[in-house]
C-alpha cells in the first residue's frame, strides 16, 4: 500500500498524471475489497447466535476455614483484638492454582493496614482468622469463598475460589478506648462526706 501511494506520489510529482491515477485506482480497488472481505466477515459474525457465557457454580466442596500459626515469638507484648489496627505482609494465594493474586510485598514492602473487625479487612476471614495475634507471629488461614470474594471474584480471584494467605503481624495498636468517666471526689480525698472540689 505505501509502495502504491509512493509510486503515486512521485507520478505526480514528476507530471505523470495517467500514472498517479493508475496507482491510486490500484490502491482504490484493494481498499474496496478489504470493506468487502470486513463486512462480510462481521455480518457471518452475526449469524452466528451468541453462546450463552456459563454461570459459574459453587463448588461441590469448599475448603473448611482454617488458621495455622507457623510461628510464635518468643515475647508477646500485645494480642490483636477486635478494633486493632494491623499492619500485616501477607500473600494471597488460590487454592485450586496455587497461584499468588495478592502480596504486600508487590507494594514496595509496605505492609498493609486496616483495622481488625471492620469492612477495611480485604475479606472477612481476615477478621475471623487474626485475632489473638502476637507482633512476629506468622499465620496461614484457609478462607472458604463465602468469607472471600464469593461469587463475584475479583481481579485475580475467579468466582468462588477458596483462597489461602500467609500472614505476618508486623505491628498492632490496641484499640481506642473512649474516655473513662473521672469520678467526682470531695475534699481532701474522701469520697462518701465534705463538699465537692
């Protein structure tokens, strides 16, 4: 085609117009065929009935929820309980592929942050899997898909697939307790006679 349009172009330049005219009815006729050869694909394109895509199904089976501790520090200063904030690295693998979907190590190293009990949990078998969690300590849970991405999936993820993570706590807070109420004391201390301070 460049060659044709070249061919064209230079006939033209040159003061050659029968050539240049031939050429660019040679290029005319190729581009009318290839409309043709298009057209006719697309319109046997859409004879074709459109095949229904597949409803994925639950499994038969789905892995039981489990959590594994695979290692413990020696000190434990402070116990994740609900409304920690976590900081986890952890790998998100599927079980059927043993193919890793997620890792915070993909993050530049970063770990990853939410708060234990709350929807900022990726699924909610973190929530269910990492409480009562040391600082060090490292965990694999196995998340059935109805405590994971269940039928939608995600990236990564295909409909009800069963997922397995490695964790490790890298830090925890304990949660943010409301203010205690401050008793009112009377003076010099004693609470039951005197006045109020």
């Amino acid at each position: 085609m460049q060659q044709i349009i070249g061919t064209a172009r230079i006939a033209a330049g040159n003061g050659d117009t029968t050539l240049a005219l031939a050429s660019l009815d040679k290029l005319q006729a190729q581009l009318d065929a290839w409309r043709a050869a298009i057209a006719e694909a697309a319109a046997a394109a859409a004879a074709v009935p459109a095949a229904e895509a597949a409803v994925p199904e639950p499994p038969a089976e789905e892995t039981a929820f489990s959590m594994n501790v695979t290692y413990v520090p020696d000190k434990c200063r402070r116990k994740s309980v609900e409304g920690s904030v976590m900081r986890v690295h952890y790998v998100g693998k599927v079980v059927a592929t043993n193919k890793a979907f997620a890792s915070s190590f993909h993050t530049g190293s970063q770990p990853f942050r939410f708060v234990l009990g709350s929807d900022e949990a990726p699924v909610a078998g973190w929530n269910e899997g990492l409480v009562g969690m040391c600082e060090g300590e490292r965990r694999r849970l196995m998340v059935p898909h109805r405590l994971a991405y269940g039928a939608q999936g995600t990236k990564g993820v295909p409909p009800y697939a069963d997922l397995q993570y490695d964790f490790e706590l890298v830090e925890v807070s304990s949660p943010k307790l409301p203010p205690k109420k401050k008793k009112k004391t009377r003076k010099g201390g004693a609470e039951d006679k005197g006045e109020l301070r």
